[in-house]
C-alpha cells in the first residue's frame, strides 16, 4: 500500500492540463507497489494510473522503464502505456517529483496461485522476453550477482539471530554463486520482479503485466528463475513441480531454452532465492519497527534456497532433457 | 490511506457472486477513509466501492447507516446508494468481517477549499437535513455533548504538554457547554463528519456526500457547526467570513434557521470545534508513536475553539440578524 505523497487540486488539474485526457472525474490513492504513490485517475476520456516516483526510484532510470513499457506495449505486451503529454513527453513532474501516467489495465492479481496461473505466467514471460529482444537501451541489473556481496556485508551481522547458521550458510553459498555463476546465456529485457502481486488475470486469462521498475538487462533464464521463486512453491513453501512444469512448458512453446540454459536453471534458481533473501534480510534489519511498510520474512526465501540446492538438474522443474 | 484486510481470490469471487454485478475486472484497495477498509470493485456492469467494516465501526450501527444512504438516495441525495445482494440484503460478510457494496460517485474532493465549495456544500448540507427528515431510525449521537467530559477525563492527564492550559480551559468551557446547551432545537439526521474529504466535487459542480458512518440523530443545526469549523478557516487559521456567509446563505435558500438556531449558532460552533479537540487528543494520546495512522494536531480545534469564543453573535458568521 503506498500513498506518500499528498497531491493539491491546482497541482493535479495543472498536471492533467499537460495532457489531452479531458477534464478530472476521479483521483484515488490506490493500494499497489510498496515504492511509490500510485492514484488511479479517471477522466472524460479514459482511466489511468498516476505515479509519484519516491525516493528509492532513481529519476535517470525512468526513461528506461517508462520506454520499456511503450516498446513492449507497442509489440503487442499487455503492459501499462506510457501517455504522452501534449509536449511529446511522457515523464513529467507533480509535487516536485518525477511523475508518469500510464494506462489502465483491467485484470486483478491472484492471491492463491493455481497452476494455470502458472501456465498463462509461462507464456506472457517468453513473449515479454521476445518483444523485449530489440529494445535498444540496456540498463544492468544492480541486483544481480555482483550486488549481493554488498547487500550480505551490510546484514551479515543479523542474519544468525533470525536463523542460527544462516550467516555461514549465506557466505558459502555466494562463494559458489560467484564462482559459477554463468558469463553467456541468451540476455535481453527482463522483468526481473515478476511476482504474483505484479500479473493480473481477467476471468481465465492473464490481462495484464505491471511494475516495470526492477526491469533491466540480464540473462532471459534468470527471469524464469524468478518467477520459479515465485510462483512455484506452496504456502507451507513446498515445491509445487506442476506448477514449474506448467510454467517452463509454456514458456518454451514461445521460446524454446537452449542447452545452456536448461542445465544453469537450477543455479540461477539459487540465484533468485539468493537475491530475495538478501534484500529481505537487508530490509529487515534495516527497516525501523513499527515503521509504515510490512517486512516480508527472509526465511521464505532461505527455504526456497535450500530446496533448490538439492536439485541437481533442471528436470526437477519439470523440463525435458536435452 | 486504509486497507486493513487481505482479501482472496476466493473470498472475493464467493462474495461478487451473492451479486448480481458480473463478472470482477478489477479490485483495487483505495486509500480512502481510515476506519474502514475499502476497495474499488469493478465489474463488467459497473464500478463500486467495497467496504470492510473493521474493529471501530459497531456492527450494530450499520443497518442504520445502510438504510440512511439508500433513503438518501431514493430522495436525490448525491450518496453513495448500497447494492442489493440477489437475497435482497445489503450487508454481508467478507474475510469474517461485515461488509457491503456501495456505487461508485465520480468526483474528487477539494484540497483547497474555495468560497464556491462552501457555497455548494450548504446547499447540499440543508438538500440532506430535509432528505433526512423522514427517515423513521434513530441513532443518538455519542459524540454530542454527553460524551465529550468521558473522553476529557480519559485525555486530560496529557492536554497541557500538548499545550500549557488546556485542561483547565477545556474544563471551564465543558462547564458552561454542558449548562447552555440547548434542549429543544430542530432535530433529525445529521451527517456529522461532512469534512472536504468527504465531499465531492466534479468540475464546478458538488457531485457527492460520502462516509455516513458517523451519522446520527441530533440537533441540525450542529451538522452547519462542524462544517463552518471544517470548512471556513484557512490553512493558518485564520476564520475567512466570506465562505461562512456562503455557506449558511445557500443552506438558508434550501432550509431557513428558526429564531433558536441561529441565536445558538456561536454555542454549537464551540461545542463543535471541542468535540473535534476532544477526540483529536484523546487519539493523540493514545495512538503509539509510528503507528500507521497520521495522528491529528489537536491544537487546530484549540484555536478554532477560541475563535468562537470571542463570536457574540451569528452574524459574525455572516447570517442575518432576525
């Protein structure tokens, strides 16, 4: 849930009047992503949502992401549009922040997870990977391999008191991590935070892709493991392989693996969960009690990690042999 | 901002289906009132809002308020109208709490308030006393001045670190509220919390009254006292005349003030202004520090009190001497 920022009327209707949306019918915080204010606004014309990008999103980012979005909507990706104000441009300012609206998507986004969720996820991921193949701006993945170090410094010193062993088990893992991590898997786009919270589904389809705002440029298979993470596992956290088999097999009637990729899946899966896990456990150590955002439990993804440790190759997640 | 329930795939799908509403598109949590926990709900026949009546709304209290909106609006009243189940009821359960459904009002509400609002608002404020005033169920007002010395006793330890004297002011002037309070004004529905964010505005237009959940049975007169507090002072504080003297003169077009009421005006404008000090410093008091809820200034009623302290008479609020 986030509304940081409070927006006037004269603001708004100065920043509706760059747009030629017609006039102001509705303006609503809305209840969606934790890093930014989002408002759904409605007027004569159409629905939109409004974003007042905060602090934790870098402003010389968003012309990536916001012409991510606009790519991928141009090829056909059911993703928010980027509106174009009557200037041309589609990254304004409101209240003194870095401000975009995009279009409305219809759809709501599936809180117990079935396995054709998983199936239609499939899919859509292989052909954002397609639509994203000849997006000309690249963007690094900061929370890729090289950035976990830094994160795990800076909570290592936590990290038994929520689990005994943790810390060791964390540093040995890295080690491996950064060691065998690969160099040249097939790269592109990818969505890079493809969680439930961020597809919405429209009766038995997916309607829609959103929260574009981790999207970066790494390796394609590294997404698929993020979406294993997931989407893949119960809430008692056992490994639902229908559910990755469901994935994987759609994925690949778009965008058949290589060999390569299907024999690293099992370590990127590692890490994936390595990602979250540190990024949980950064924010948990790091955000004050009491405070306005709901920690999420690292050791969800400490479990994930080790189901994944014992897999030994990508059949576990219901691919075919090569 | 308030969403306080997670509600399921499940939940939700079982609880549009008692509905005649089709099928869900979309279901957004909406930063809108902070008692309760609401969603934008909309389906292929329409939107609505869906509330979830959490721990401080009495169930018992909401047949009284869900009968008053629907009796509103079969009057004309621009109010959210509550939907009928297919067994004809319109309260319900959602996620083990009460819940309803209500339509959905275009308009947003004004952050700035400009005279014209005042004007627009006292029309609709007398539109409503008279809707009202048929409407056969009672519910007493436990915020009028009855309950204002319960809630003093239970807040004063801590008035005068908020500022130097408040206790023995608000004690004085509960002595003299509590003897001059009048007996026998016009009674009937009253809105009760007709703050700005409860009303909405659309282009130069007032298009909807919302939140009835502080509605009650009392003087109506005490209804234009909350709303001259809430509406005519500025930003610093200062009392602006001119939207008072709009406010009352269009409410006046709709619904003319006995003799009674207008010489108590200046007293119902202080009981006002202390039973919004009141209940803001008692939440101060007790609302722990970082918890998820903006605690409110008291002291903008304190000086809002004062204010009409000095008022002799209603015409200082630009009504007409009878």
């Amino acid at each position: 849930m986030a509304v940081y920022t409070e927006v006037s009327d004269e603001d708004l209707a100065a920043f509706a009047a760059l747009y030629d949306i017609g006039q102001v019918q509705s303006f609503k915080g809305i209840a969606e992503g934790v890093e930014n204010s989002n408002f759904l606004l409605e007027t004569e014309k159409d629905r939109y949502i409004l974003t007042l990008y905060e602090r934790r999103t870098k402003p010389e980012d968003l012309p990536f992401f916001l012409g991510l979005m606009e790519h991928l909507a141009d090829k056909g990706i059911a993703c928010p549009t980027p509106i174009h104000a009557r200037d041309g441009q589609s990254l304004k300012n409101l209240c003194g922040k870095p401000a975009a609206m995009v279009s409305f998507l219809k759809g709501i986004s599936a809180r117990s997870i079935k396995p054709w969720h998983c199936q239609a996820l499939g899919q859509a991921l292989a052909s954002l990977h397609l639509a994203g193949s000849d997006f000309k701006t690249q963007r690094p993945n900061a929370l890729s391999v090289s950035g976990w170090r830094p994160l795990f410094e800076a909570s290592r010193h936590g990290a038994d008191e929520l689990a005994p062993g943790l810390e060791a088990l964390i540093a040995l893992e890295l080690d491996r991590l950064e060691s065998e991590w690969p160099q040249d898997l097939p790269r592109g786009v990818i969505h890079a935070d493809l969680f439930p919270d961020n597809v919405f589904f429209l009766g038995d389809a997916l309607s829609g892709l959103i929260d574009f705002y981790f999207a970066c440029t790494d390796f394609l298979a590294y997404d698929i493991a993020i979406c294993v993470n997931a989407w893949c596992f119960e809430k008692d956290l056992s490994f639902n392989a229908t559910k990755a088999r469901l994935l994987l097999g759609a994925y690949e009637k778009v965008r058949r693996l290589d060999d390569a990729e299907v024999a690293m899946l099992p370590l990127l899966c590692r890490g994936a969960a390595m990602r979250f896990l540190l990024t949980r456990l950064y924010d948990w150590l790091h955000t004050p009690a009491g405070a306005f955002v709901t920690r999420k439990d690292p050791r969800e993804y400490l479990k994930k990690l080790r189901f994944h440790q014992e897999v030994k190759r990508a059949e576990a997640y219901g691919l075919n042999a090569r």
